[in-house]
C-alpha cells in the first residue's frame, strides 16, 4: 500500500554529525559491501573496471565549502535515504512497491513488484533512490533491516552498516520518534536540522551542524618573513662576502 | 529531467488521443455529425492507434514491463495509477461508441451517454497524465499551476486539428470546427510562450544551504562522491538540451504552432477540395511533431533539486 500510516510506531532514523566526518568513505564501502548480498541485493555496478563507472549506492559522501564572514571551513556531507515522515516517493509509486512500515517507519522497495518506473526517483527531493539497470528495479537504503533486527548478530552489531563503520562516530542510530532516546537527545543538544524541510518531506534523519569557531586554533596564515637587517661582526662578514 | 523518447511519445500521442476522442464523443452526443461507416471507422481508428501507441510506448521505460499490471493497484495515492486506470475505463465507453455510433450507424440516447461518458473519461485521463509531473514537488517548472491546463488545451489542440484534417478528408468540411482549431492553436501558442517566460524567472525550491543544513554564508561544492555520471546525474541532471534551448524552443513554437496555424488558414480560404484537405493533414503532421519537440523541453528543461547536491542548479 502506498498510502502512508497515519502514525508510525518508532522513526527510527540516522543523526549525522557534520563536525566530526572526516570524508573517509568508510560508510559508504561499508554500505556497499554489506547490501550488495542484503535485503535489496545485488548492488549492481556497470562497468566497474572501465573508463566510465557506475552502479547503485545507498550512501554518497560530498564535500563543501562553507563560508560565513570571510571564515570558511570544509564540509563532509554524507547523503542517504532520511526515511521522511511524508515521502512523496511512497505515495507515487503506482504498484505497491515502495511502502512505509508501521512499526519502525524504514522506507522500502518491494523488489518483487517494482516495475521500474522511475517515479519515485523523481519524487524524491534528495537523489536517494538509485535505478538498477541490470535487474530494472529501483533500490534505496534499508536502514539495514537485515542487521538491526538480526538476531544472528552480536547485540552491538544490530546497527546499520555505516553506522557500525564510521571510525569517527559521526553516526548515530536510534529512535527519533521518542523524544527520550539517545539520539533525540543529541538533536535537541546540538540543533540538529532535518534538510529541505520548505518540500515538506518532513525526513526522520538530522544532521548536527558543526559547531561554531572557537577562535583558539592557530591562524591559516603564518606572519610574513621579516628582512633580515646586517648583522656585523664575523657572520656578517660572510653574508657581505657571499651577497657579492 | 531526462527526456525519454518513451515518455514524450506518450504524452504527446495520448493526448492528441484523447483530445480526438473526447471530440468524437461531443460530436457523437450532440448528433452534430450522423454517423457513417468509413469516416467513423478512420476516425475512431486514428484516436485509438493514437492512444493504444502511446500507452504502449509509456512501457518501453519500463524496468520490469511484464509487471506493468501492477500499476493499476494504487489508484489511492498515486497519479500514475489513476492514469493507468482511466485510460483502461475509457476503452469501454469508447469502445462501445465506436460500435454502436460508427459500426453499427445507431445513435440516441445510448449513444449520447456513451458519447459524453467517453468525453468525460478522456478529459479524466489526460488530467491524471498532467497530474503525474504536477504532483511532482522537487521540480518547480512541473510543480507549476500552468502544468495542468497545458495538457488539457494541448490535448484539445491537437484533438481538433486532427479532427478538421479527418473532415477534410472524408470531404465534411466545417467552417465552426476548423475555427475552433485555429483558436486552440493560437490560445496554446499563448499559453506556451507565457510558461516558458514563467518558468525562466524560476529558481529552485531549495538553496544549498537548506538541503546540507548548512545555515548562513554561501555553501560551495568541492568535491563529488563520485567522478563519473552516476544514475541520478544521468537522470535528473540531464543537459543537453538546456543548451539548445533557444532554438529548440523556435522549432516548437514553429512546428506546434506557427505552421498550422498558417496552413488552417489556407484551408479556410480554400473551402473545401482536396487541396484544403492536403493543407489540413499537413497541418496535424507538423503540430504532432512540434509538440514532440515541445515535451522534449518539457522535460529537458525542468531542474530536480537533487542538482543542488551536485553544485548545479
Ligand atoms: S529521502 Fe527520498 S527516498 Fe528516502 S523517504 Fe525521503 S523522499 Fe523517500
Ligand atoms: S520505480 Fe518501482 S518503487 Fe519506484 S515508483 Fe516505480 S514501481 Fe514504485
């Protein structure tokens, strides 16, 4: 069904730290490798070898710029599924493929009944479906249901794959829907923000923004070489001698 | 947006469809025109190839074809659902119209309704494809209140155009319905000048900074995750045709428009005879082509703010 629950039971959902990623791509690998044998597998990849790469990824690391006042910095920028409250590429979806769960509010793509319309691609604001040439369905991320409720795994591995990989622990995974879990609290902390929140989207996903200058750490620019005067004596002598 | 021969025949040849239908289905209704066998059968024959080729060719973007009967479940929410379904309803009002009106040469009450239902269903149809890309939020220039009345008088456009070109032909001309086409074809002349000067004025409904959540100061992209096009830029970052735009946009106007508005008028002078029904053809022809070009732009032209992410927009 492509109308969405009225209410989900948990939005469970990812806090993204833009202070503390480092661009490492750690994530995304691990993404890859964990769901191209997962949920929406194969991930396929044409071309892998050749001049003109290209394949299905759940995750995707940009890089920007960030200048205020004359004060820049750069930014690592992680772009997923947010798992929206309101997605439009749920509600498009003319089979039934894409739904909203009830119970946890994950997003996903039935791969048995996708026809590989494209629409809901288009519906989303974010660029986080991504169309599988070879098999001709779509795919996105799954919040990894195949490892959060896997009992196979070790408790500490029930998180999603780049969340368990992120080596800066710019990752947080939890329950946004309840304004006393871990990761409400950290929103609520550090001003996390939900991304185009003017569509009306309304994602479960936050990012926390970097946190302000402190003003302590050394200028960019070292103080320019000041001209070196005459110095007499024997050391002078030698610049003289060798200045000649 | 990327534009799919696919999807621009079938917006462009479903409406010209349905616009021909809906007409056939006034004309039967009304009783303006009594029925006979060999126009009737052309007539209804033309819509129908029109429509049937179109839907089939919506298919060929398809991923998974053979499950293209699952689009007709989600008629709750989804446009393109709705779309899939009033297209199958509409086949059977005018199904039963084109047997009953032209086959059987019947008319009355019977045929009236199927006439008028089969009218009613085209209009549903074509409101629901326009509804498809309005709905769409990311894209501003489809996410616009002239999508909707775009497809409808382009379908009606097209729909009369083709009809004056089958009057000619069969040696029915009328003067009412060859000016009704030569005003169709100047109001979307029109109205396709006035979205285009709309749509330049446009920007994107989001800024760098709200899709990163980056408040404040400008937000520049350095670096993409990934060095070659990947779906989403192939996709939704389509620009050829931007590049081309002006004179992409002179082709159109002068194809859709211009031409056979010119040629209706020589028709209109000749009165009838074969010359005004060679004219006539000639007229469909071109404006079939230029609304091809038309919905090229259409799509060509709309931005997706996932370009934003990419440090285009
Ligand atoms: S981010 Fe995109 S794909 Fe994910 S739920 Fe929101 S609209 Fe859908
Ligand atoms: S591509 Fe698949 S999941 Fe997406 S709207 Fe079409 S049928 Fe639904």
């Amino acid at each position: 069904m492509t109308c969405l629950p009225a209410k989900t039971e948990k939005s469970l959902g990812l806090v993204i730290d833009l202070d503390t990623c480092v661009g490492c791509q750690a994530c995304v690998t691990s993404c890859k490798e964990w769901n191209t044998g997962g949920h929406m597998a194969p991930l396929t990849d044409q071309n892998p070898y050749g001049g003109t790469a290209d394949g299905v990824w759940f995750n995707r690391v940009h890089t920007y710029e960030h200048e205020v006042d004359g004060a820049s910095r750069t930014v690592h920028f992680p772009r997923s599924c947010l798992h929206c409250e309101t997605p439009a590429c749920v509600t498009v979806c003319p089979t039934g493929a894409s739904y909203k769960r009830t119970s946890d509010g994950i997003v996903l793509v039935d791969e048995d009944k996708c026809i590989g319309c494209k629409l809901c691609s288009w519906a989303c604001p974010y660029g986080a479906r991504e169309f599988d040439v070879d098999v001709g369905v779509m795919k996105k991320c799954t919040l990894c249901v195949d490892r959060i409720y896997n009992e196979n795994l070790k408790e500490e591995d029930r998180v999603p794959a780049c969340v368990a990989a992120c080596p800066s622990g710019a990752r947080h995974f939890g329950d946004l829907g309840d304004a006393t879990s871990p990761v409400s609290q950290l929103v609520a902390a550090r001003g996390g923000t939900a991304l185009m929140p003017e569509l009306g989207y309304a994602p479960t996903n936050r990012y926390l923004p970097p946190r302000a200058n402190t003003g302590r750490g050394p200028k960019v620019a070292a103080p320019a070489l000041e001209s070196v005067g005459d110095a007499g004596g024997f050391f002078g002598w030698v610049d003289r001698v060798l200045s000649r | 947006m990327h534009p799919a021969y696919s999807v621009i025949v079938f917006t462009t040849a479903t409406g010209a469809g349905y616009g021909l239908l809906a007409l056939l289905g006034l004309l039967a209704a009304t009783g303006a025109t009594p029925p006979s066998l060999v126009p009737g059968l052309v007539s209804f024959g033309l819509a129908f190839a029109l429509i049937g080729g179109g839907l089939l060719s919506s298919t060929g973007h398809l991923g998974r074809p053979e499950r293209a009967w699952r689009a007709f479940s989600q008629w709750r929410s989804s446009w393109l659902s709705r779309e899939g379904v009033a297209a199958v309803v509409t086949f059977v009002p005018a199904g039963l119209l084109a047997l009953g009106w032209a086959v059987m040469g019947r008319s009355g009450a019977w045929i009236a309704i199927c006439g008028l239902l089969a009218a009613a269903c085209a209009v549903v149809t074509v409101c629901s494809t326009a509804m498809i890309y309005a709905s769409l939020k990311p894209i501003a220039q489809w996410h616009s209140r002239f999508t909707l009345p775009s497809y409808l008088l382009f379908a009606a456009t097209s729909g009369l155009v083709l009809l004056n070109a089958l009057m000619q032909v069969f040696g029915r001309p009328s003067v009412p319905w060859l000016a009704a086409a030569l005003v169709f074809t100047a109001l979307a002349w029109v109205l396709k000048v006035a979205v285009w000067r709309h749509n330049d004025a446009l920007g994107m409904p989001a800024t760098l900074n709200s899709a990163t959540g980056l408040k404040g100061g400008t937000v520049r992209s350095v670096e993409w995750p990934h060095t070659e096009d990947n779906y989403l830029l192939k996709e939704m970052g389509y620009r050829v045709a931007r590049k081309h735009a002006a004179r992409l946009r002179l082709i159109a106007v002068i194809l859709a428009f211009a031409l056979p508005g010119a040629l209706l008028v020589i028709a209109l002078l000749l009165r009838g005879g074969p010359a005004a029904a060679f004219v006539s053809v000639l007229a469909a022809a071109s404006q079939l082509a230029g609304l091809m070009v038309e919905r090229w732009l259409f799509f060509a032209e709309a931005k997706h703010t996932v370009t934003l992410y990419y440090g285009r927009d």
